[in-house]
C-alpha cells in the first residue's frame, strides 16, 4: 500500500515563490513541515491505495480528468486555520468547488475512496505555507506578520497531479490534462 493525493498544482513561478515563504517560515518560525510537498491545492486528501492497482487508479483519474474543462483559480493573500496552519488563500469559485465536489462522488463510486472528514466540513481550498509543526506562539507572531501582506496570482488549472509519499516527503508521481479541446 502507497500513501497518495490528488491536487491542482500552480504554475513553476508562482511554486517558487509559495517555496520561498515555505522556506521562510522553516527558517524564522521553525516550521518546515510545509517543504515535504509542492505547493498544491488539495482536492482529493490523502488516501492508501495498494500498489498492484495503481493502473486502475491512474485510469480512472485520467478520465475524469479529460471530462474537466480548465479552471480559472485566484490566489489572494493569506489566511490561517488557528493555531497551527498558516496558507494562502485560495479565492472559492462555483468552478473550484464542483471541480473538487465532482472529484470526490466520482474517485468513491469509481474507486471506493472516501473521506470521512470531508464529507462533514465544507471544502476550504488553501495552498499551505506552514503547518502542524508550528508552535502556538510562533503561529501568533508569524499571523501578526502575514495577515495583512498583499498576495495576488491568477493562473488556469489545466491538470488533475496525482502525489505519491515516499516515506519522507510528497512527489509528483502523474499528471492528467483537462479536456481543453475548443467546442
């Protein structure tokens, strides 16, 4: 068994630069838990999938996708779920959230993935820059400095990216296109 999720990952630039805060935060807050992924959006969380069926799992994740127009996504200053979790926020769009809505029915009546804890919160997009390892009295200092900076990025989303734990950190381990034929 493997340890995977799905995710819509930025464009490079605009994943070097949510690194750069990642690494800031390891470096002034002592918070380097967020360096263990890419930067991402988590659509699909984290699930155990046996790896003899990783066929099956890359299929249906690739028909899903080639039914998914590209989606519009705005990232607009920063947030945080209190105390622990410092991210960038991720602007909800009706696109955004029946992207992820469609995912979800679709990976548990194809794939018989379930997320208990999803389906009892509401899904709150977020690109996480630090996490978990943050220290309540570090969270409030490194919240006084980040609530009010300005952050603003725009890109389209035009791949599922399937994640694959090693054992130490997340890697890419596929990625799926969106349909983007012109109708």
């Amino acid at each position: 068994m493997s340890r995977f999720f799905v995710a819509l990952l930025p464009p490079q630039d605009i994943q070097d630069y949510a690194n750069e805060i990642k690494q800031y935060f390891a470096e002034r807050y002592a918070s380097s838990g967020a360096l263990k992924s890419p930067p991402h959006i988590t659509l699909q969380p984290p699930f155990e999938w046996a790896d003899a069926n990783l066929p099956l799992l890359e299929a249906s994740l690739k028909e899903f996708a080639s039914g998914q127009q590209p989606v519009a996504i705005t990232l607009k200053g920063f947030d945080a779920f209190a105390p622990r979790v410092v991210y960038i926020n991720v602007v909800r769009s009706q696109e955004l959230l029946t992207l992820q809505a469609d995912l979800m029915a679709y990976t548990e009546s194809n794939l018989q993935i379930v997320d208990k804890v999803s389906k009892t919160r509401p899904f709150a997009p977020h690109l996480t820059v630090a996490f978990r390892d943050l220290t309540k009295q570090n969270f409030k200092d490194a919240w006084l400095e980040f609530k009010n900076r300005q952050l603003h990025f725009e890109f389209t989303a035009d791949k599922l990216t399937l994640l694959l734990h090693d054992g130490m950190r997340w890697n890419i381990k596929r990625e799926f296109a969106f349909f983007s034929g012109s109708n």
